[in-house]
C-alpha cells in the first residue's frame, strides 16, 4: 500500500495511455482524475489534486506550457508535477521539462513500480511541505493577529487588518466578521481582494441585514458551531447576497464559528473565487483563527463592561458630590426662604388691600415661591426630599395623569400608556411620581416643535437580564420606558444632562432642573435610570423600580384647611437661625401662643428647666449645634412624656437620618414654610 493517498491528475491525450496510467495509480491507492488536453487540465488543476501527471505531448499546448502555466499561478505553484513521455525522450526534453519547473520526469515505457514509487516520494515531500508551510503560516498569522488584537480594545478597530490577514493566510478573496446581537447575526465588517469587480454591491446586498440561525452561511456556523467548507453555495445563501455572490464569481466558502465559552458570538466567513475543498491543514488553521478572535472579542467585552462601570461610578461620584453641594445650598435657600416669605406674608395681611406697598410684597411673596420650587428641585437631584412612599400601581398612576398631559404638550402630540399584563407594583412616593411624569413629559414637548408621539411603556424585568444590570441590585424590577420621536442628543449632551442647570434651552426658557430632578427622585426611590438617544432618533428613559409583592395603600383624603387657627398654648421654640426663630415667634405670638425661644439645644434645656408652668408642645429644628432636635425631645420627653412635638427642617434627608430625624408618621414641618402652614401645623398637632 502506497505511505500516502491523495488525489492525482492525469493529463494524457491518448485515452489507452490515460486509462493505463488512471489504473496503476488506482492501484497504488490514489484517486484520479483525468484531462485529455492542456487547457482542460488547466482548469482541473482549479479543483486542487494533490499531485499532476503530465504527458509532454498534447495537441493543444505542450506539456513544457503547462508545467510553467502550473508554477507561474501562486495557487498552484507547489503543486508537484511528474512530466512524462514516449516522443521527448532525450536528454535535453529531460532537462527542459525540469527546468521549466517539472518535479520529475519519466520517459516511456516505464515500469508501474516506478511511477507509484516517484508519486509516492513526491506526494511524501509534498505532506512535509505543507506541514512545514502549515507551521509556518499558523505562526506568522497567530503573530499578525496579535500584532493587531494586542492593543486593540474592540473589533472595529483592527477590523480591515484583522480580516486581509485572515484572507490571505486562508487563500480567500471576501473575508467577513459577523457578531450575535440581539438574537440575531450582524455583519461587523468585511475586506475584499482589491482583483474583485464590483465588491460594493456585496455591501449594499447586506447593509441592514439580520440573519436568524441556521439561515446563510452564517447562520449555519451558528446552528452547528462547527468550521465547514463549503464547495457548493446552492441553496446556502441567503436571497438578499446569492447573485451579488454568483456574480462576483465566489465558488465556495469557509465558515468559522466564533465561540467563547462554548457559546457561539460570531462568526467568519471566507469566500474563495477557487473551487474545490478547503486543505485540512487549513481548515484546522481556520478553527484556531475562530478561537483567537472568541478570546479577542471576549476580553474586549470584558474590558468595555469594564470601562462603563468606571464610568457609571465616576459619573455616580460626580452626581453624589454635586447633590451634596446642592442639598447644602437648599437648606441655607430654605432659611432665608422661610424670613423673605413669612414677612412677605405679614405684609400682605397687614396692608390695606388698594396698598401699592401691598402689591410690592405680594410679588416678593410669589417670587419666594418660585424660589422655593427652585430648591424644591435641588433637594430632588440630590435625593434628599423627604418622600412618603406607599405601594402604587403605577400604570395607573400615569393613566390618571393623561389628561392633565395631553393637555400640557399639547394636541400635535399622542400620548399614549401602554402596560404588561401583570405589572407589579412598586412603593414610592405618588407626588415623586407625579413630579417625574410632568418633567419628562414637559422635555418631551420641547423635543418636538412639530409635534409626534410620546409613549410611556410599562413593563416587569429582572436585573439580570437588562443592561444596566451592574448598578441594579438583584431582584425584580418594574421599567418605564418614557419614549419620544423628537430631535434626540448627542454624546456631549448625554453626557451632562442629569446635571443640575445644565440645558441646552435659550436664556430664560429653563431652569435645567428638569432631568436633574428626575434623576434624583429616582435614585431616592431606590431605582436607576438609563438614557438612549441619538440626534435625529428621538429619546427613550428607562426608569427601573424595584417591584413589591404588596397590597396598594390608598391615601387618606386631606380635609380643607381651617383658615389660620389660633391657640393659647404654651410653646418652646428651638431654631439657630435668628431670622427664622423671630419670624416665627412673630407669627405664633400673634395667633396667641405664649412662645418660649431659644437657639440651640443646651439654652433650651435651661429654659425648659427654669419653666414651671405648663409646656404644651416642642417646636424644634432637626438640626442644631450640639444636641440634635430629635436628642433634644428625647430628653425633654423623658421628664415630660406628654409633651408634644413638631420638627421643622430646611435640610436634606440625608442629614435627617443622621439625626435621627422624624418619620413619615412623626409630624414635621418642611423650610421654607408659610406662616399659614406653620399655623396649621402648630395646631393639627396640638389637636392630635
């Protein structure tokens, strides 16, 4: 038995000399196939055999042309060739035919051992050369590959290199790198040989094609994971590329799956203006090129995961520092608030009704109120707020709201609600919610001058499976997705568009607290927030909600307010503002209490022990220098249990719970306030 088969082309155009020649080589263990003319065994030669025996007299072109035709074409240049003869079998015929390239040459007759043995010798050399070709060609591509992955943090930007280094070590003219996304197979990029015709046609067949598994080329890299070479494209490619392909001349192809973690993410796909199967040597290279890139694309995931949780944290930290910033500046806000507007307030009591002094406090009276929605919105972006969370519904929520939006943006935009069966439900504060819708809602208007829809879509997801996952503990989660078709942002606004202030609004037409006040009451509702535009794409705000397994909590309806009530109870009243403590002693005094003052917790410790008479209820800031107000009722409390008490606060939440500040069900009273809402809040207390 021959050491090594093979496929053998014999080229003869005598058919007794063709069928002798066919039959000892099919003996000696080889497969062939014949040509009875030069040109015919030219095009044979396409189909790769192993090993070509070649007569020298030919009635079209001599075999001396053929030979050179042979190893002058790079495809075909080490392909052995064994030149044989009856007619030239001189010397000189001898020389010339391995001169021009023949790797050995038998003049007829010749014994059968004598042919199998020199096919033999050569087909053996011809298995070493590809073994050493093979080992040589693995090596200068694994190292053009890691010449070109190395440094490179994605695909895109090594992808023209990347491709023509695969192409030219696979001998294939089209090399293209398709990736799963979404459930479906894209192609990331392609290289053509610059000797094919019209390659862009190939581009513009594919632009926007999706390709499910098993469809394609592709596709069937995916549905078996396996590398495949592919010699007949009948019936593989899909309808959109099968004739730019024919037309281009591709004849057959091989397909790489990409696989990491024994998952397919991609795939390689190479075309081959050349006939005939793929070598083994190749397709084994092939299989190792798939794996480099499955390793390539992995960490490039890894280290783009990577990168957005760098930035997720820096952008956290720089919202967390400016919501610090912001919360601090609300509570100075607040107090001066609380002076401008109560003595605003008193005025416009005091004053006669046709008074211009009247109408002057009246504006400053409403300039502090817009001031207050001001800090109001600070507060929010930094999370800060107090809330009042209950267990909503919250597609019910926004449906309730649609009317009030329809008519805020607007009849050339559709509002529309869409919700899962089955939405869960989540706890948080309904104004909070409220107060997002609007907001949204108001942004949304402005995106669309011309008009377009707004949708709010409610649906429940698991951390697990959204891509905002690494900033979302585990659990269950219900998104709204508040979606517009206007003119969308680009990545400079994007990136700066929770920040408070920022708009990219006309002078006067925003107070950019908008988003930045969506952003805060989110992230104080326990949520996270994910933004998606494009300029010219419109805008969709993800919001997650941690879902609830709970009962709705129906709010009690509020009864009308008294008008001012009065008293002539006893107070303590404890606030470090100056300002602040005297306007309320003003308006508390006029309503007929007897106030007791003082500016931090130790003076009012004193004055409370030096009092004899009856104390009817504590009205103290949260925060003060040294004892904190909650400290303070503690102590007081504990010698008068029944002391009532209110706490008043302009700062954050924050700050309240490091004071252990008051509850929702504690009575408290917010900065800036009113002298009527501190009138009514003295006295529901009192009256509790």
């Amino acid at each position: 038995m021959p050491q090594s088969n093979g496929t053998v082309l014999v080229v003869d155009d005598v058919a007794d000399a063709r069928e002798l020649l066919s039959t000892i080589l099919t003996l000696g263990g080889y497969e062939v196939v014949e040509a009875a003319t030069g040109y015919e065994a030219l095009r044979r030669v396409e189909e790769s055999p192993d090993l070509v025996v070649l007569d020298v007299h030919l009635p079209d072109m001599d075999g001396f042309e053929v030979c050179r035709r042979i190893k002058t074409d790079p495809r075909t240049a080490t392909m052995p060739v064994v030149q044989v003869s009856a007619i030239f079998s001189r010397t000189q015929d001898r020389v010339q035919g391995l001169e021009g390239g023949a790797d050995a040459y038998l003049t007829k007759p010749f014994e059968p051992d004598l042919l199998v043995a020199t096919v033999n010798a050569l087909m053996r050399l011809r298995v070493t050369e590809r073994q050493l070709s093979q080992s040589n060609r693995a090596l200068r591509l694994q190292s053009d590959l890691t010449a070109a992955l190395v440094d490179a943090s994605s695909t895109a930007e090594v992808m023209p290199q990347l491709l023509q280094t695969i192409a030219d070590a696979l001998g294939a003219e089209v090399a293209e790198l398709w990736r799963l996304e979404a459930g479906m197979l894209m192609r990331d990029g392609a290289w053509y040989d610059p000797i094919l015709g019209n390659a862009a046609a190939l581009d513009q067949a594919t632009e926007g094609l999706r390709i499910p598994q098993g469809a394609g080329l592709a596709g069937r890299a995916w549905a078996t994971a396996n590398v495949e070479s592919v010699t007949d494209l009948s019936g593989r490619l899909t309808p959109e590329r099968a004739e730019v392909i024919r037309t281009l001349g591709l004849r057959t192809a091989t397909v790489v799956p990409i696989v990491t973690h024994d998952a397919v993410v991609g795939a390689l796909v190479l075309f081959h203006l050349k006939p005939g199967r793929l070598r083994d040597d190749l397709l084994n290279l092939a299989t190792e090129v798939g794996g480099r890139i499955g390793l390539f694309i992995e960490r490039a995931r890894n280290a783009e995961a990577l990168r957005r949780a760098e930035e997720q944290l820096r952008q956290s930290q720089k919202m967390e520092a400016v919501g610090r910033l912001a919360g601090g500046i609300a509570h100075d806000f607040n107090n001066l608030l609380t002076v401008i507007g109560g003595h605003a307030q008193m005025l416009v009591d005091d004053l006669p009704a046709d008074s211009w002094a009247r109408r002057e406090a009246e504006v400053i009276a409403a300039a502090t109120d817009r001031a207050a929605t001001l800090t109001a919105g600070l507060l929010a972006f930094s999370r800060k707020q107090v809330a009042y969370p209950r267990v909503l519904d919250l597609a019910e929520v926004i449906r309730s709201m649609t009317g009030l939006l329809r008519r805020i943006v607007g009849e050339d935009i559709r509002v529309t609600v869409q919700a899962e069966p089955g939405l869960g439900r989540v706890r948080a504060d309904a104004g909070h919610i409220d107060q997002i819708v609007m907001n949204l809602s108001l942004n949304a208007r402005d995106a669309m001058p011309d008009g377009g829809r707004l949708t709010f879509e409610l649906a429940n997801a698991d951390a697990a499976s959204v891509s905002v996952a690494a900033t979302l503990p585990p659990g269950q989660y219900v998104v709204l997705v508040v979606r517009d078709e206007g003119v969308g942002m680009d990545a400079e606004t994007r990136a700066r568009v929770f920040e408070p202030f920022f708009t990219t609004k006309p002078v006067g037409k925003g107070t950019g607290l908008g988003l930045a006040t969506v952003y805060g009451l989110v992230k104080q509702s326990g949520g996270e927030i994910q933004l998606e535009s494009e300029p010219g794409k419109g805008t969709a705000l993800r919001i997650f909600l941690p879902r609830i397994d709970a009962p709705l909590e129906t709010p009690v309806p509020l009864s009308a307010a008294p008008p001012l009530p009065r008293g002539t109870e006893t107070l303590l009243l404890v606030e470090d503002e100056e300002a602040v403590r005297q306007l309320a002693v003003t308006v508390l005094t006029k309503l007929g209490y007897s106030v007791l003052e003082a500016p931090d917790a130790a003076t009012a410790i004193g004055v409370f022990e030096e009092y004899r008479g009856p104390l009817d209820l504590l009205v103290t800031d949260v925060i003060l220098p040294g004892l904190s107000g909650p400290r303070l009722a503690e102590r007081l409390r504990a010698i008068r249990p029944a002391l009532r008490v209110l706490f008043v606060s302009g700062y954050t939440e924050e700050e309240l719970d490091r004071a252990k500040a008051p509850t929702a069900d504690t009575a408290f009273l917010a900065k800036p306030y009113t002298a009527a809402s501190l009138a009514h809040k003295v006295r529901d207390v009192l009256d509790a």
